[in-house]
C-alpha cells in the first residue's frame, strides 16, 4: 500500500517568513499593475495562493510572503497538504528536473520542482539535491511528478560555490574521500580539506588511496599511517591488481555514502569493480595537463548489489570549505584538539605564537608536518573558508 503524507510535522510552528520573489524573465511593467505582473511571472502564477500577498515596490524589490512554512534550522519546510503525495528519494538531478524512486514500490518518476521551493532555498544553489528525502505528488500516467517539499537533510556534503553553498549529496551515513597515489598526483591537502568538512557535518570519513600500483608502496603506507593513527580507516586500492577492493567493499556495504574526490581518481572505476551491476562510464586522464576529465557529471545515487547505496559524485579540482570560519578551522583537524589547551592565549592561530601548544607538539612529532602545513595553507587561502550567514539564525 502506497505510503502517504508522511505524517505530522515536530520540527517547529508555522511561521510567516519574507522571500525574494525570484522570476524567469525580466520584464517591463507598471509597478501598479500587480495582476499583470503576477500573471507574467511564471513562477508566481503556478503556485499563487489565498495566503500569499506581493508587495508592489518595484522589479527588483519585490517580495513575497509565504505563510505555513516551518523552520529546521537552517532549512525552511513548507508546510502542505500531503493528500495525495508519496514519499520518495531523489537519485539524480539535473537542469529543472529529477528523478525521483517511489519509497513504496521503488518506481522511479520524472519530477519537477514546486517553484515555491525555489523562493524558500536561501544559500543553497539548489533546494532539490540528490539524495534528498521529498514528499511529491504524482501527475498523469507517464511516472511524471512535482515535488512539493524537501525534508529535512541531514549527512550533507558540500561546498563553497562562488558564495554560496554547493551540496553534492544529502542523507548520507559515511563519505569515501577518494585520491590517486599519482595520475594525477596525491594531493594530501585536498584529502585534509574533505576530512574537514566531514567533521563539520559529523559524517563518517574513509581515506581511500586508489591506483596504489603506481606508486612505491612504502611511501604509500606512510601516508595511510598519518590518517590511521587519527582514527580515520585508510584503504590502499587499485582496480588493476584489484588490492584492497574486497576490503572497500565491506565498508559500503548496507551504508550510504558519498564517493568524493578529484577529477581522474578513478572513483567510476573502482565502483565498477567493487560491484560490476553499476557499469560507469570511465575516461583517461587528460594527457594536455595531466589533469583528471569529468566523466561523471553529475551525481547519481546507486543501489549496490550486496546492500547500501553509493551516490557517484563528479570529480572536483578544487575543494572550497563552506560554513567554516578561519577562527574554528583548528578545531576540525582532531589531533590540535588535545594540545590547544596548552596555548598561551585563548585565540591563538598556532603559526606564529612563542607559546603555542600546537606548535610545540609539531615540533615533537606529536603532530605530523604534513597536516600542520595543510592547516597553515587552509590559513594563508582563507578566501576559501567561509560562514553560512543563515547559521546561528531563528
């Protein structure tokens, strides 16, 4: 039987809440004429209600208020008549439309998005992520859909994008950070930045070292202890030789994770080998600028054959902390945490202090070179350090 309406809410009261009223195309019209202007707005048209009013004070001005919108945190839930609606999970998302799987049967829909959801998104790029939980009412007999409301996420990934939070994949249990030992090269920080944002988020974090045929396996091994003794599991893989897949693979099994990592990892590749249903396109690296090409373009969310799903996330080239002030980043590599208190003074940046019980345990080999260098380029690049405005707020 169907599952419907998904029940009553807990997270909060309904409240009135003031959005920017976002439209499809500009257009010239008399700032008196509110009919005209409501009717040309194709977003305001489709979802125009009883209990929203426009406020006429210019294009760029105007504003709408919506009332039965509850808040959970820094997410605003849209409070609906679940009449109807089924509740389902997207997989994958693209332009203005995704696909979304049945929870009762596993029937997967075509679904657009509400525009109301648009105008209630406030720093994220999209409302609508893969991975998302979403209550969507079926329309005609061709499995199409629109989404009427976004549950709450949690196990989120993301990041910076040009000011604004970027989230790859929501709901998630644990995040597979993938590097190469080389083509392209290991790149230490980028792992270090991952395993920030996982902290932040209180997600699940594996380092996994692919392609570790091509590399001296000493070397490698020195780099997975640095990670180890931090309490982080560390696979060494290649989907050549086939190390380390039968030990990856019980890690995804019966979880929900996020694959992540750089352009060219070979993260399509491994998931191949790990479970050959998935059957993901693979590239070779650029041989131009010996960078990795994006052949997963966007993120899918996939069923593996022995339990637990994996959500196939495009590779990046450059990894911008979101919701992370410069002040707390010291707080998010684990091994500063024991030494801090030894710290002179209350704000210290561990970089130049004379009293610094971070640097004094660098020094002693209590804190490996490698991640205090990482943390002191996080530092010097905090351009890519930033703070969700909407955190903190009611």
């Amino acid at each position: 039987m169907a599952k419907r309406g998904g029940g009553k809410r807990k997270s909060g009261r309904s409240q009135k809440v003031r959005v920017d009223l976002r439209r499809n195309k500009q257009t010239r019209a008399r700032d008196q004429n509110l009919t005209h202007e409501l009717l040309s707005d194709e977003v305001a048209a489709e979802d125009a209600q009883s209990n929203e009013r426009l406020s006429g004070k210019g294009t760029i001005s105007r504003r709408r208020t919506v009332v039965g919108v509850e808040s959970d945190g820094d997410q605003l839930i849209r409070s609906i008549d679940t009449e109807g609606c089924l509740e389902g999970r997207v997989t994958s998302f693209i332009g203005l439309n995704c696909q979304v799987q049945a929870e009762h049967d596993g029937r997967h829909y075509e679904c657009t998005i509400r525009g109301i959801l648009r105008t209630l998104a406030r720093d994220s790029r999209s409302v609508v992520v893969t991975g998302d939980r979403v209550l969507f009412r079926p329309e005609g007999d061709d499995h199409q859909g629109v989404v009427e409301r976004v549950e709450p996420r949690h196990g989120v990934i993301s990041r910076n994008s040009q000011g604004r939070e970027h989230i790859l994949v929501s709901n998630i249990d644990q995040i597979l950070i993938v590097a190469s030992a080389a083509d392209p090269d290991l790149k230490p920080n980028l792992i270090d930045r991952y395993l920030i944002m996982a902290e932040r988020h209180e997600i699940e974090a594996i380092v996994c070292i692919n392609k570790a045929d091509l590399l001296d396996i000493t070397y490698l091994e020195q780099i997975a202890a640095v990670y180890g003794r931090l309490g982080y599991p560390v696979i060494l893989t290649s989907a050549v030789d086939g190390r380390g897949i039968d030990q990856l693979r019980g890690y995804l099994q019966n979880r929900q994770t996020a694959v992540s990592g750089q352009s060219g990892v070979g993260k399509s590749s491994l998931l191949n080998v790990v479970d050959c249903q998935l059957n993901l396109d693979t590239s070779d690296i650029s041989d131009s600028n010996a960078k990795g090409r994006h052949t997963t373009r966007r993120t899918r969310l996939l069923p593996m054959k022995n339990g637990g799903w994996v959500a196939d996330t495009p590779g990046i080239r450059q990894f911008e902390l979101w919701d992370v002030t410069l002040e707390e980043v010291d707080g998010y590599f684990i091994e500063f945490r024991a030494f801090v208190p030894y710290c002179r003074f209350p704000n210290c940046s561990h970089t130049h202090e004379q009293t610094c019980g971070v640097k004094d345990a660098m020094a002693a080999d209590m804190i490996d070179q490698r991640r205090y260098d990482s943390y002191l380029r996080i530092r010097e690049e905090n351009i890519f350090v930033w703070k969700n405005p909407a955190r903190g707020q009611t």
